[in-house]
C-alpha cells in the first residue's frame, strides 16, 4: 500500500523546481526501470503491481488504482519508479559532442539522447533554457539511453569560446553536409525548434552546415531531432571511413 504522502512526492516530480529540491525523478515501465535498475543509478523506491521485480529491497506492491495515481502517463505501466539524480558524468574533450541550444520539446531531447546512445557520444552539452533531461516525458522518450550519455547543462556561449575543436552548426543555409570530410573530434549545434540557433552562438560557429532539400514540396525545414540524427550520421560515416 501507498500513503497519501508517497503519491504526494512522485506527482509533485513533474516540475523541475521539485526534481531540483528533492533530487529525484521518475522512471516508468519495465523496461526503463530495468535499464536504470542495471546502471549506476541510486534507486529511492519502486512501486509495482503483483509479481514484478519481487526481488527489490525497496519495493512496494500497489493496486492498478493506486499506479493509476502516481503515474503521469494516460495509460500506467506495471511498474513505477524513483531514483536520485546523479551527479553530472565526466565530460570527454575527444569526438564528437552535440550541443542543444534551447531545445524545448521533451520528444525531441528525449529522441536526440537516443541516438546519442546509438552512435555513442557520450556528451550532450544543453543550454540553460534546454527541457530538463529528467522531465518525466523525456526519461519516457530515451527508453533507458538517459544511464549512457553524459548530459551537462551550461551557459553555451562561454562553452565555445573555451572550446578548442572546430564547431559546426546546423543551418538552412549552409553548406551541403553530404561529402563533406568532416573531423572526428569537433562540436555539432542544434537550435531551437522554432528560432534556430541563437544570435550569439552563430557568431561563434566557424562552419555552417546543411542537409539539402530535395523535394519539391513547401517545407520548411525538419524537425531538429531527425536533423539532428542525419548530420550526426554523417560524422559517423566520415569516422567509419577512416
């Protein structure tokens, strides 16, 4: 059984201000549970319906009712679960590191840690104003990828005029991605769903980049996630090639 208090805390979970005073964040479904159950994360408390994860110390078994009430999804999974925010994993100055300037769709970070995890770059540098990685859509969206990539959140102009390695961003009107022979160790920005990359940071990006339309439609642009996802495949692909 669940107290008042417990269902209290979880729900209180999707606002960041209560995640940041806490420490915590919520991790729903067998799967990513299991993911995170699996790496270095700290779990606080686990909540199931009958016959899953019956080994956990910390688990409490409750109803579909009381799953219902804690869960932020429209239709709960069979199990829900709470785990300390780990401090922030070393940051590597070698490869390729993705950096997300105001990204505000919990989707599309969520979908961009993934592939973060697939090609594995294990940084993923964010603006201050960039969704919360541990928004609870987004941990749903990373489907476990969130215990394998390092995710820094830090002021971005600072961050480049630091940084040593050629930077590249994404733009409608760059250059054409496709043949270019691009660096294993280098910084890859996306922009803003709406706006793009920020004035600021445009000043500070030496190459301007783009995937070139071929349709002959009225689109605007892609989505930044699936842009995100080819340009990041090319620099694989130059890698492989190598």
């Amino acid at each position: 059984m669940v107290s008042k208090s417990q269902i209290k805390l979880i729900t209180s979970l999707a606002q960041k201000k209560y995640r940041q005073q806490h420490g915590l964040f919520v991790v729903e479904g067998l799967k990513g549970i299991e993911e995170f159950l699996s790496s270095s994360a700290s779990l606080h408390s686990l909540y199931t319906l009958p016959g899953y994860f019956e080994t956990e110390k910390s688990r409490t078994e409750v109803s579909d009712r009381e799953l219902k009430k804690m869960s932020f999804l429209k239709t709960p999974q069979k199990a829900l679960a709470v785990f300390h925010i780990p401090e922030a994993g070393e940051e590597s100055q070698q490869g390729l590191t993705l950096i997300l300037d105001e990204v505000r769709d919990p989707g599309n970070l969520g979908t961009i840690i993934r592939y973060c995890d697939w090609y594995g770059i294990r940084n993923l540098i964010c603006s201050n104003k960039t969704v919360d990685c541990y928004n609870p859509k987004v941990v749903q969206a990373t489907m476990g990828s969130l215990t394998r990539v390092a995710i820094h959140y830090k002021d971005l102009e600072h961050y480049l005029k630091m940084s040593q390695r050629p930077v590249y961003g994404a733009f409608m009107d760059g250059a054409s991605v496709y043949g270019m022979s691009l660096p294993q160790d280098a910084i890859l920005v996306l922009g803003n769903e709406a706006n793009g990359i920020s004035k600021e940071l445009e000043a500070l990006i030496q190459h301007r980049i783009a995937i070139p339309r071929f349709g002959k439609n009225e689109t605007e642009s892609l989505n930044v996630a699936v842009a995100g996802a080819i340009l990041v495949s090319e620099f694989k692909r130059n890698q492989s090639a190598t």
